[in-house]
C-alpha cells in the first residue's frame, strides 16, 4: 500500500506545471569616470591640480557591494551576500546572487578613479500567492581627493541602464522595476551648493497607456558635478557613488490547485496499472 501511495504522490507531483510569469528586471552600469580642472585664479601662480592620497580611515569600508532576494507569502525566505574592502582600488568586488526566486548582480571593479566600473542588475518572476524582491547594491565612499587652491573641479560619469515588468498590472498584480545611481560630494559644502550631487533613474511607471502590453525603457546620462575652490588653501574631497537596482513582483491570486489535462489522467492510470501488476506479481511469487 505505500508503493501505491508513494508511487501516486511522485506522478502527481510531476503532472503539476510550475506557475510563474514572465521575469522583471532592472540593470545597469556607472562608468567611464574622469573629472576636468578649471584655473579660478590664474595670477596667483598655482597650478590647478588635483592630488590623490591615501585614505584616512583604512578600517571604514569605503566599497561595498550587495545582494539581497527576499520572498514572502506561502512561503517566507531571504538570501544575502555582501562583499566589502575598506583598501579602495585593492580587488574586484562582488555581491553576486542567484537563487529559484531571483538573480542579483552586483559589481565594483577598477585599478584607480578613471578605471572604476560599477554593475547592478536585479531579476525575478512572479508566482501566485508570493511576493518577491531582487536587489543588488553598490556604494563607494572615496576621501582621497585634495584641490589645489583657486581651482574649480568637474566629476564625471556616464550611467546607462534598462527596466522592465513584464505583465498587465491588475488588482491582484504588482510588478516593479527601478534602477538608481548618484554622485555627489561629502561635507565639501553647504546643502544649499547647486551642483554637489546628481541622480540618474529610471523606473517602470505604475500605470501604461496600454496595459496589456509589458512595459521597457533604456536610457543613458552623462552626469556631472561640480565645486569651487575659492580658497587660498587646499580642499579636501569626499566623494560618494552609488548604483542601485530592483525588481519586484507581488501577486496575491489564490492559489488553487490546477485541473489535469486529459494526458495527466493517462498518466496516473499508467502508474497505478504498473504498480498494481508488480503487486500481483509479487503475490503470486
């Protein structure tokens, strides 16, 4: 009786069809850094420059990168991982994840400031009676910039991404999509200071002009910002970049058990007839 018993849990098992829709994404890069200097005071006999120097905190971890999938509903889990250097520049770091219920990529790799690379994408699929949230992470914290005086500097950055859902929205369906990246200076001035920070984003809207159809966008921006040195000493330059990626799928249908297919049925008779002539086999033996 258990053959019989375990025999028809398995071939009912594989008879019912996964239910998940179609994947949710959002991806992107920040790259191709560099800066440009500007003489604000070209008689006072100082060239502008812009110093690079160690670190003053070693132990602060300036560069991290991040992975995080959670899933709740039915069924309640979370998968993390995070990789960290406090040494800017040392090695490539990677928060990388992948597991049933999403792909997280999260990179940060370069030799010095104008090699620097960030990569962050996110995916997940939606299934009945779930939510679910891919996100990968990148921030990097540098203070190790010194202005000359009487100088104007420039950073730049080229951020380029992508996001998608992938289903009608409906009263039951939510599918979302972000991708974030920013550039700014640290304590360099006050907050009033027009150009210390800059923002890149793109994100799926929550209603479409045509909801049926799924819905994609890819764009690109060179950001910018800018300070001025006015003084007659050296500034210090604390410089914080982030890149930010998620996707989200919640979908609260009930969940209810699918009606087999007529070939679903034909297997299941095939089982029990196979199982039910070993029995009779065996007693005759």
């Amino acid at each position: 009786m258990n053959t019989i018993v375990n025999t028809l849990a398995l071939t009912a098992a594989l008879a019912v069809p996964l239910s998940a829709s179609a994947q949710v994404s959002a991806q992107g890069t920040l790259t191709n850094f560099s800066y440009a200097l500007v003489d604000l005071l070209p008689n006072d006999g100082i060239a502008p420059s812009l110093s690079i120097v160690k670190p003053r905190s070693t132990s602060y971890p300036g560069t991290r990168a991040g992975g995080d999938i959670i899933e709740t509903g039915l069924r309640a889990t979370r998968n993390m991982n995070q990789d960290r250097t406090s040494a800017l520049y040392s090695r490539d770091v990677d928060g990388s994840l992948s597991t049933r219920q999403g792909t997280v990529v999260s990179t940060i790799s370069g030799n010095n400031f104008q090699s620097l690379d960030l990569g962050a994408a996110a995916s997940t699929t939606g299934t009945v009676g779930y939510s679910r949230s891919a996100t990968a992470s990148n921030f990097m914290y540098i203070e190790e910039f010194v202005l000359s005086p009487g100088t104007q500097i420039t950073f730049f950055a080229d951020a380029s991404g992508s996001v998608a859902t992938s289903l009608p929205r409906t009263n039951v369906l939510r599918e979302n999509s972000t991708l974030k990246a920013s550039m700014g200076f640290e304590s360099a001035a006050p907050d009033w200071y027009p150009t210390t920070t800059t923002h890149f984003e793109l994100t799926a809207p929550t209603w479409s002009s045509d909801p049926n159809l799924p819905f994609s966008q890819s764009a690109s921006e060179r950001l910018s910002i800018m300070f001025e040195n006015t003084k007659s000493t050296t500034q210090n330059l604390k410089l914080s970049i982030s890149l930010w990626a998620e996707a989200q799928s919640r979908d609260t249908t009930p969940s209810t058990s699918p009606v087999p297919e007529p070939a679903t049925y034909g297997m299941l008779l095939g089982g029990l007839a196979l199982v039910a002539g070993a029995a009779r086999r065996k007693r005759v033996r």
